[in-house]
DNA sequence: AACCAGGTTATAA
DNA sequence: TTATAACCTGGT
C-alpha cells in the first residue's frame, strides 16, 4: 500500500536514515530510502514536507511508521528550546530536520554492541549478515529483505558460526545477550514506567553494553531523551565548543552534559553528532 | 606496514 | 576511582 503525509516541518528523512542512529536503510538509485522495519519493508520518498511511503503489508503500518519516524512530536519546539544555548545556533541551523527514530529495542541492543569500536560500513555489513542468516525474508516488489532475528534464535547460534557474519569478537556478548533476554532476566520492552537511570543500570548487565551503548538504546528505541550517548566526535565537539580543546573525560563531559541539558539532552545530542560528522573539522 | 574506527572489558595503579 | 591495553574487521 502506500500511503501520503503531508506537511511535516522539520524534517529530512535522508539525515535520520544515515544520521548513525540506524543501519537498515539504504539509499536507492532513484534517490528513495528503503529499510526494514520490524516485519515491514517500508520504502520512504521524501519530496519538500512530504512523504510518500510505500510498503509491503495492509494499512495497518500507518500508525506505526508514524510513531517509528517520531511525526507526533513538534520539532520546531524542542529546536526552539535548543537555541536558547546560544552556541548551539549554528548546530541547531545546519541540523534542523533531524529526528529520533523510536525503533525496536532488541534491534537497538544488538545494533549498538556490533557498533562498539567499529566503522558504520562494517556495522551495516554485519547487520544485515545477521538477517540474511537467521532472519524471516520479506518480498517487497519482487525482491526479498530480511527481518531482524529474534532473541531466541540468536541466542541458539555458536560462537564460530556468529563469526561469519564478521561481527569478530562481539558474537560472545549478542550471544551472551540474547540468552539473557531470551530468558527474561532483563526486560528490555518494559521501560514506560522506569526511571532512565533506572533502565540504565539494567541494560549496563548485558554483556557488551557500556555507558555509551547504553545511552544509544535508552535514546533510540525507549524514548528516553535525557540519554547523552558521547562517543568521539560528541567528546570531541563538546570539548572544542566549551572545553577549549582541553581533553575532559568522559564521566566529566557525562555531567556536563546532563546538567546543562537536562531533558532535551539527547535531541542536542543528535544535532551535535551530526554537526559534528558532517559540518566541523577538527 | 602500522594505524584507526561512533567502546567495552579486564587488569593494574 | 581512574588509567591503559587488547580486541575482530576492513580500509588507507
């Protein structure tokens, strides 16, 4: 089916599918976006303020892509409440039309521990490895797409056959995770009523997740936007815009942040890693 | 050839 | 509590 929707403001669906925070779209020859999401294939045209999106399944995907590209929320607000920070201008102006996908957080956990210490072509790579492998195909206009595998299955796979979708020393912490997941021991889908904190330490038991991939999951797929998820270009810009390029460590800069932004941290936290990429040199 | 890349973990001061 | 090295992989 396909559906329309109009007048969305800001809002530039090519920073947020390439933006870091996802690693299943990819870019088409005719210049659409096509991604696998949950059990859907979606594939995403983005014309001014509008969005024409096709998909696989019924007409049931609409209220649900809707929430997944995070369209409820008003972005010209909270992109308003940033430029109150007056050095964040220039961030907020070259980032406008970026947004925080609210994604699955299984994929989101899995997604994030291959991130660690790797390049976004590699993660990419292995991500969908991963699917190819142990995940349910999909056909999408005579071609077939694969959805992320579930716990269960992961957590049934050896080390030596994870390997081979060339995710190296990380295939012992998914396993590791998917077993904990699997069997219940942290609920990673019940975070409405949770503290970030909270959540937090519990995501800090997997195995492969840290401060920084932990505050990725917090931020992409449980909507909690007091995450602050500092990696080097984020420790390398805030350093820059208020350190003096002074080398400050990261529990510091985690502080920093957090008390400066406080509820809106990880919206600026977005904008910073794209200004940052793709804007400043440092 | 050596080094690095969107970190985490184990080990030592 | 804070600092340093090792780590799969693929590219320069």
């Amino acid at each position: 089916m396909t559906m329309v929707i109009d007048g969305i403001h800001p809002f530039n669906f090519g920073m947020i599918a390439d933006g870091g925070q996802a690693f299943r779209w990819n870019l088409q020859a005719d210049g659409k976006y096509i991604g696998v999401v949950k059990n859907y294939v979606f594939e995403i045209c983005q014309k001014d303020n509008k969005l024409i999106i096709d998909s696989n399944g019924g007409n049931n995907e609409t209220e649900f892509i809707k929430e997944y590209l995070d369209l409820y929320r008003d972005y010209n607000k909270i992109e308003e409440e940033m430029m109150k920070f007056e050095e964040l201008l220039p961030v907020v102006n070259y980032s406008s039309g970026y947004r925080i996908l609210f994604q699955d957080p299984w994929e989101t956990t899995i997604s994030f521990i291959i991130s660690a210490n790797n390049h976004i072509r590699n993660i990419k790579k292995t991500i969908e490895n991963i699917c190819r492998a142990y995940g349910e195909p999909i056909e999408f206009k005579g071609e077939f797409y694969y959805t992320f595998p579930t716990p269960e299955i992961l957590a049934g796979v050896s080390e030596d056959e994870l390997k081979l979708t060339k995710c190296g020393y990380r295939a012992k912490y998914i396993i590791e995770t998917a077993k904990i997941i699997a069997s219940g021991h942290v609920d990673i889908y019940n975070f409405n009523n949770i503290s970030t904190e909270e959540m937090r330490k519990k995501l800090l038991m997997l195995p492969g997740v840290g401060r920084k991939v932990a505050d990725c999951i917090l931020l992409y797929s449980m909507r909690k936007f007091d995450a602050f998820p500092i990696d080097v270009w984020i420790q390398r810009i805030l350093e820059h815009i208020y350190f003096s390029d002074n080398r400050v460590s990261l529990t510091k800069l985690q502080k920093f942040a957090e008390d400066r932004f406080g509820e809106i941290a990880g919206f600026v936290q977005q904008y910073l890693f794209y200004y940052a990429r793709n804007c400043w040199q440092a």
